[in-house]
C-alpha cells in the first residue's frame, strides 16, 4: 500500500477552491481527484491563477460522476469531511491509501454518500452557530493531520 494521500472533492463549484486545493496537492504530493459536475470549466482561468505554476506538478483524476469515483477505487477507506461527522477529524487515525472526500461548498456531501460511509465521518470542531469553513481551508486543515499522523513523508 503506498503513503499517497488521495483529496476526493465531490461536484466542486468555486473555480480558486479547487486551484487551492490543486496547490495543495501538488506541494504535498497527494492525488488530487475531481467528481463532476463540476461548477467550472478545468480550464477555467481562475482555477489556473489559485494554482499559479505547480500544475506540473500535479496529479489528477477527473470522474464523470460518484460511481465512476467507487468503480475506478474500490479499496481504500473513505474519510467523509462533513459537519455531520460524528468525530472530530483528530479522532481517527489514517489508513495509508485512503481518500479524504469533501462535497460541494454550497451543499457538502450528499446524505447518500454519508449513509454509506458513517464510521468515517469527520467534522472540523467549530462554534455552533457557524456553518462551515471554506472548503479550501478544510481540506489544508485535515490533508496536515494526516501528514503530520505519517511523520510527513516525502517532506521537507
């Protein structure tokens, strides 16, 4: 099993989020992989300026939908970042292989996809009248705790 770290964002809407998150994972050496639809065109200037030059970088996977998402994946445990989530993302420890799945910023994840992974469920601990954080800001939050878990492998 490889230490690749896999950063699933599900029907991603806002252009500079999913850059950021490309950056991220291009910094980080984890795999980046989109669900469609996507709110955006991959070509999108705006995606390409939150990225700025690590596109080279890069490693993505691009799916037509969640299906294809678990058809192309089977193994690998799914670690749902969800205001749902029964635990707080420093519960868990993290499976090598595994994908960190994040919804759409104006919805999240589907209940469909959270009713099929419940046990690992994870939340970002905030006040409770706030509704979420930015989706770019989450994934940088967990992708660290999992690198940090790993000793930050490939990391200087």
């Amino acid at each position: 099993m490889n230490r690749r770290l896999n950063i699933v964002l599900v029907e991603p809407e806002i252009p500079p989020n999913t850059g950021n998150v490309a950056r991220l994972c291009a910094a980080t050496g984890a795999t980046l992989h989109l669900v469609k639809p996507l709110g955006f065109s991959i070509d999108d200037k705006q995606l390409k300026r939150a990225g700025l030059d690590y596109w080279h970088l890069l490693d993505i996977v691009i799916y037509e939908n969640f299906a294809e998402f678990e058809e192309k994946n089977p193994k690998g445990t799914r670690y749902l970042a969800t205001t749902k989530g029964g635990r707080a993302y420093t519960d868990l420890s993290y499976d090598e292989g595994g994908y960190l799945l994040f919804g759409k910023e104006t919805k999240g994840l589907s209940p469909e996809i959270i009713a099929r992974y419940p046990d690992t469920a994870i939340r970002l601990p905030m006040r409770v009248d706030a509704r979420s954080l930015n989706l770019s800001n989450s994934v940088a939050v967990i992708v660290y705790e999992v690198l940090r878990q790993w000793d930050f492998p490939d990391l200087v």
